[in-house]
C-alpha cells in the first residue's frame, strides 16, 4: 500500500511539473494573436484517467492558475480577448480562467466511466488506426492552418475542414479498443473550450463590453482552436496512457 501511494504521489508530481513547465513557457501555449491555442489539457486528463478525478482536480486547479497568471500578463501575454476582459473586470478573468479547468477532469473521468462500463471491448478496423496516427492527425490541422494563415483559405472553409476532420477522427476512434480513451480526452478538451468561451461571452455581455463585435471571432476561434485541442488530445491521450499502465503492470 505504501508503495503504491508513493508511487502515486511521485505520478502526480510529475504531472503537477509538466503542468506548470507547460504553462509559464512557450512549449503549452501557442498564440494566435487574439485568443492561445494549448495543451495543458492534455496532462490534466491524463493524470485524471490515470489516477482517478482527485488528482485531476488538482490538475486542472494548476491548469487554471497558470491561466490566470497568464492572464495578468505573468510568463506570457494574455490574448487580446482576455486583454480586453481584464480591464473592465479581473474577476470576471479569474472565474473564466478557473472554473472551465475544474469541469474538465470531471467531464472526463465520467465520460470515461461511462464508456468503460458500457462497452469494453470493441473492433479496430484498420482505418481508425490510420486516421488516429500522429502524421495524418497533426500534419492535416498545420497545413489547414497554414493556408489560413497566408491568407490562401478563407476563414470558413478553413474551420469547415477542421469540422470535418474532428468528425472523421471521432468517427474511426469510436470503434476502437480505446475508444474510452479517446472520446473522453476529446470530451474533457471541448468542456474546456465551451465552457471557457462561452463564460467569455458572457462576462463580456455582463461587464457592458460589445459582444457583437467578438461572436464572430470567439465563434471561429471555438472551431479552429478547439478542434485542433481536441484532436491533439484524441491523438496523445490514448498511447501515453497505454504505456504508463503498461510500465505500472511491469513495475
């Protein structure tokens, strides 16, 4: 017992480490200029799948404080969105930086459960093991990205495409042995992203700040910075975690 709570605790360690390493430096967030794409999702359902949903509250409270430190301008600058929120209400950052993180490990350790019972077993056909390999699933959103960016794809065909591919992914990862690792990661990836963006929105409506003006963008923003988070979640979680538990059962 006392070996297992050791080694528990020095797991979460590390989760806590990469947690924060991700997000005071550049490696967890990349910015787009008006609103951050990032990662630190990712560990946080990982640690919670991993070692159930307390330590993935514990996670998820580093998630959103290095999110609020960020957004007072501490390691990295904040979005100009968050910019703009921050100067007519910091509590309203506080909260929209915070509670998002919280829900994830909580959407994710339910989805999980819930998939894990239902259904344990199931087919992988050899399709789904190419639409979830990581030169097909990262190489597509980069040169989706990277046509928008040189203004060589329009901003909705762009977000179209990256619809399409997070459908196609889910689809094909749905039949999968892990699948419950999968759908679980991208479901706790979307909670952070509804759950942030529309906390914005709100706060934007409540602080008297123009919410038309930012529907638009907090709209594309939503499809092209969510779904790049959600496939790089469907992408990591599942193989990361299959060798962690296979070094626990070596151990």
């Amino acid at each position: 017992m006392k070996h297992m709570n050791l080694r528990q605790f020095v797991i979460t360690s590390l989760f806590v480490a990469l947690t924060l390493v991700l997000g005071f430096t550049p490696l967890g967030i990349i910015p787009l200029g008006f609103i951050n794409v990032t990662i630190l999702h990712i560990p946080v359902i990982i640690g919670t799948i991993l070692l159930g949903w307390r330590t993935g509250l514990l996670l998820g409270f580093f998630f959103g404080l290095t999110s609020t430190l960020r957004a007072f301008g501490i390691s990295t600058p904040a979005s100009a969105l968050v910019s703009t929120l921050m100067s007519a209400s910091p509590v309203f950052v506080v909260i929209m930086s915070m509670l998002p993180r919280l829900l994830v490990p909580v959407v994710a350790h339910l989805v999980y459960r819930l998939i894990s019972s239902a259904r344990t077993h199931l087919n992988a056909p050899a399709l789904s093991r190419i639409a979830d390999s990581l030169i097909f699933a990262i190489a597509f959103p980069a040169v989706v990205i990277a046509l928008y960016a040189l203004k060589a794809l329009p901003f909705w065909p762009a977000a179209g495409l990256f619809t399409l591919f997070a459908a196609f992914e889910l689809l094909f990862a749905a039949r999968t042995d892990n699948a419950a690792l999968t759908i679980s990661a991208v479901a706790g990836t979307l909670t952070n992203t509804i759950f942030y963006l529309g906390l914005m929105l709100l706060f934007y409506h409540l602080a008297g700040l123009d919410t038309a003006a930012i529907l638009t963008l907090i709209t594309g923003t939503g499809i092209i910075a969510g779904g790049t988070e959600a496939i790089a979640a469907a992408v990591l979680t599942t193989p990361v975690i299959s060798a962690l538990k296979r070094v626990k059962t070596n151990a």
